[in-house]
C-alpha cells in the first residue's frame, strides 16, 4: 500500500504536495477552532436565554412575595385607621398590592405554563380579592372586630401564597444549578472532542512528515549513488524512474545528462583520433604553403612592375580629358551666350508685335469713329437739305403776307443761307472722312501684314533660341561626359595606387606567411602532444 501511494504521490509537485499537507492541516485546526469557538457560543447564548428566563421568573416570585406582605401590612392599617381618609388611603395600597400580585402571577403564568404552584396561587388571589374588599368595608364601618375577623381569615391564604412563591424561587434556583451543571458537561465533551481531533491532527501530521521523509530520501539516496559512480568515471550507470515531481524531474534529467556525456565522451574518443592525423597533415600543409609564399612573393613583385606602367599611361589620359573638357566648356558658354542674345531679340519682338497690335487695334477704332462721323454728316445733310426747303417755303408765304411778311422774308434767306453753308462744309466734311477712312484702310492692312511678319520672325528666332540652347546642352552634356570620364580617370588612378598599396602589403603578408608557417610547424607538434593527453583523459571514463 504504501508502495502505492508513494508511486501516486511521486506525479505530484513538491509545492503542491507541501501546499496540500499545510492546507490539510490548517483546515483541521481551524476546523477544531471553529467547533469550539461554535459549541461554547451556543452554550453560553443558551445559557444566558435560560439565566434571563429563570432570574425573571424568581424575580416574578420575590415581587409576589413582597406583594404579599404589602397588601397584610395595608389590611392592618386600615383596620387599625380611624380617619375615613386614612382608611381609603390604606384600602387603595391593599389594592394596588393585591394587584400587583395578580400581575406577577400571570407573568410566571405565561413562562410556567404546567406549574402547580402558578396555578394555585392564582385561585388563591382570586378567592383573596372579595375577602379584602369585605375587610375594607368593614374598616370603614368601624367595625374592628369584623375587620379583623376578616383579615384572620386572609392570613392564611397569604401565607400559603408566600411559601407558594418561596417553592417556585427554590425550583428556579435548582434548575440554575441543574443548567450550570450541563453547561460544564458539555463545554467538557466539547474540550475533549478537540482534544481527540488535535491529537488525530498530530498523527496525521506525523504520518504525512514520515511520508514525506520516504518520498524525499529513496530518490536522493538513488541519486547519491549515481553521483558517486560519475565521479569515479562510471558512464554505464542507470537511473530509474523517479516520478514526475521536482525530484522526478531531476532525476530524470540527471539521467539525461550521463546519457549525452556518454554520448559527448564517445564523440572526443573518436575526434582525438582524427586530430592526431590532422597534426600532422596540418605540418604538411604548412610546409606546401612556405613553398606557395615564395612563388607569390615572386608574382606580386611582376604586377607591381604592371601597375606602374599602368598608373602613368592613366595620368597621361587624364590631363588630355581635362583639356578637352575645358574646351567643351568654352563652347558650351558661347552657345549658351547666343542662345541668350537671340531670346533677349525674342522678346524686343514680341514687345514690337504687342505695340503693333495695339496700334491696329487704336486704327481700327478710328476707322471706326470715321463711318460714325460720316452718317452724322449725311444727317446735318438731310437736315440742311430739309431746312433749306422750309426756308424756301417760308420766302414764299413772306411773299404772299406782302409788307408784313417782309421781316420774316428776311430771317427765311438767312435760314436759306445758313442751311446752304451748312450742306456744303457736311460735303467737305464727308470728303475728308472717306480721305481718312481710306487712309486707315490702309494702315490697318499695312499694321496687320507687320503683325503677321513680326510674328513668323519671332517663331524663326525662337526655334534658332532652342536649336542654341541645344546646341548648348549638348556640348554641356559632352562636357559632363569628359569629366565623368576624368573622374573615373581619377578614380582608376586611385585603384591603380590601391593596387600598388595591396601589392606591397602582399609582399609583407607574403614575408609574414613564412613565419607563420614555421609557427604552424610549431603547432603542429604542439597540437599531436594534445591530441595524445586527450587519449589519455577518456580512456579513464568507462563507458
């Protein structure tokens, strides 16, 4: 059985097995404290309920007693009182006490339900109530001796009410003591019943300490075994399997590792081998390579001789490009100069035909103001014409008024006159108009002829403008092309030097190879004497 546990307890983490014994262990003890602290606090609420209970109910008696000896003592005043007023005074008291009583009474009625002492004390007061009004009548009356007759008479009922209450506070008293007396019982079971879970607890916790004690030792003693045979150079141990916990884990791991370090030392055992014969294919390539740097030493020494020669013939190429680009240049700058001169002509043109057009346009206009002021003279000639005609038809009414026409004879030849001079300035000025509108005819005609040929010249200038500044661009073209060509010039003579540098330092390498070969002899030997140590080291291991 405990084979079996331990096997289900070796697939459960450490943190959760230690967290699960803690948490088991809590929960008993808090589980212990809970169930004391809940049956102690049950007791002492139901201790205190009981206490109240019981201390109202001797209470309830006590009051009944003391009613008791209120309503004797007024009884026996009112006897004993002669005044009217002392008697009510005193007969009242008797009742009120009687009724207090009969109060208290029915309270421990309600809370002693099956009591015979309740009960009978309740017959009493009510066989008690007419006697004493009978004793209070009779005091009123003055009748003493009736009075005192009748109280005689409630002495002993009085009495076996007080031993009636001195019973009921005696049987409460005695529960008290019979409840107090079960309180301690069970407040001792519960205290034992702690005590046997605590102790079940502790068990538990001892068991589960041993458990875990066993969970942990086989493991690790497996695993000191195991370490002890690695250390001594055993690799052919085993490990078994431990579980999937934290230990489990390790010891799986653990047995990986011997796995791969067996493995690894197989793989050096295997690899000194192949080192001893590449030591000494090693010394033979050193020795190839001593004889590769002289030949390389020779060679490096002829291209050096190649870059010189190249290096010069470079530089001569150079200079003549730098030459031919100054050239381009100086081309470039008067093609770009003609090109500018032409365009400045384009524009004096185009400024020459914007001035044209606008004195064509300013003939056109007065050409047009010429055929406005010529229908205006051909309506002063109408109008002359018709103010000559109505000057004529005024000389003749003139001619038929007689002597009185004859002043208004006069104006008609002055409007007649003045209507002739009139139509002959309109002919001059008609004649002068069609002179001027023909003049402007043909200027208009002249104008737009040099607005056509101004135009077409500044088209021709402006093509020979852009075949310059091509002419320009591509000399300018020409001119960068140089002296890319000189940059790369400059860039081959860079390389060249590069070459040269490289050679030299070929050279050095080439001297510094040498030594490096014999150091590599040296290696060689030093790197057999290693290879035969590494032997020596796995051969301890036993695999």
């Amino acid at each position: 059985m405990l084979t079996a546990i331990t096997k289900i307890l070796s697939h459960i983490g450490w943190r959760k097995k230690i967290l699960g014994y803690s948490a088991l262990y809590i929960l008993l003890v808090l589980g212990v404290g809970i169930y004391g602290a809940v049956t102690i606090n049950h007791q002492n609420h139901a201790m205190a309920e009981i206490v109240q209970g019981s201390q109202q109910r001797v209470n309830g008696a006590y009051n009944a007693r003391v009613a008791v000896v209120e309503m004797g003592r007024a009884l026996a005043t009112v006897v004993a009182a002669e005044e009217r007023r002392t008697i009510r005074l005193h007969a009242v008291g008797a009742i009120r006490a009687l009724s207090t009583l009969d109060e208290q009474i029915q309270v421990l009625g309600e809370t002693l339900i099956d009591s015979k002492e309740v009960k009978e004390i309740a017959t009493l007061i009510k066989r008690m109530r007419p006697t004493q009004m009978q004793a209070i009548k009779a005091a009123k009356k003055n009748d003493d001796s009736g009075a005192m007759k009748i109280v005689g008479s409630l002495t002993g009922d009085a009495k076996r009410v007080d031993e009636l209450s001195q019973q009921l506070v005696e049987k409460e008293r005695e529960l008290l003591t019979n409840i107090q007396k079960k309180s301690y019982a069970q407040g001792e079971m519960a205290i034992l019943i702690m005590v046997w879970v605590v102790s079940i607890g502790l068990l538990i916790g001892v068991a589960t300490s041993f458990l875990a004690a066993y969970l942990l030792t086989k493991p690790l003693s497996m695993v000191e075994s195991s370490m002890t045979s690695l250390a001594e150079g055993d690799l052919r141990i085993t490990l078994d399997n431990a579980g999937s916990d934290e230990i489990g884990r390790t010891v799986s791991a653990m047995s990986r590792t011997v796995t791969n370090l067996h493995q690894l030392i197989s793989q050096i055992r295997g690899h000194s081998v192949l080192l001893t014969q590449q030591s000494t294919e090693v010394g033979e390539a050193a020795h190839v390579v001593k004889n590769v740097s002289i030949k390389l030493h020779d060679s490096v020494e002829a291209i050096q001789d190649d870059t010189n020669t190249v290096h010069s013939v470079t530089q001569t190429v150079s200079e003549q490009l730098e030459q031919a680009a100054k050239g381009a240049q100086q081309t470039a700058d008067a093609s770009h100069s003609s090109a500018q001169q032409l365009m400045l002509s384009v524009k004096e043109f185009e400024r020459f035909q914007a001035d044209m057009e606008q004195t064509a346009e300013a003939t056109r206009a007065l050409s047009d103001a010429a055929d406005k002021v010529t229908s205006i003279t051909d309506t002063i000639s109408n109008i002359s014409s018709q103010t000559n005609l109505l000057a004529l038809n005024a000389a003749i009414e003139a001619a038929r008024a007689g002597d009185h026409g004859r002043g208004f004879a006069v104006v008609a030849d002055e409007v007649r006159q003045l209507a002739k001079r009139t139509e002959e300035a309109t002919s001059e000025i008609s004649g002068l108009v069609e002179g001027i509108s023909s003049s402007v005819s043909s200027t208009v005609s002249a104008l737009e002829t040099s607005v056509t040929d101004a135009k077409e010249n500044i088209e021709r200038l402006t093509r020979l403008a852009g075949e310059a500044n091509e002419s320009s661009t591509r000399v300018q073209e020409m001119r960068v092309c140089m002296l890319q060509v000189e940059e790369l010039m400059s860039s081959q003579t860079q390389s060249v030097n590069n070459i040269t540098s490289a050679i030299t330092q070929l050279l050095e390498v080439s001297g510094d190879a040498n030594i490096e070969t014999d150091k590599l002899n040296v290696l060689s030997q030093s790197l057999d004497r290693s290879a035969t140590d590494l032997n020596t080291a796995v051969d301890r291991f036993k695999l």
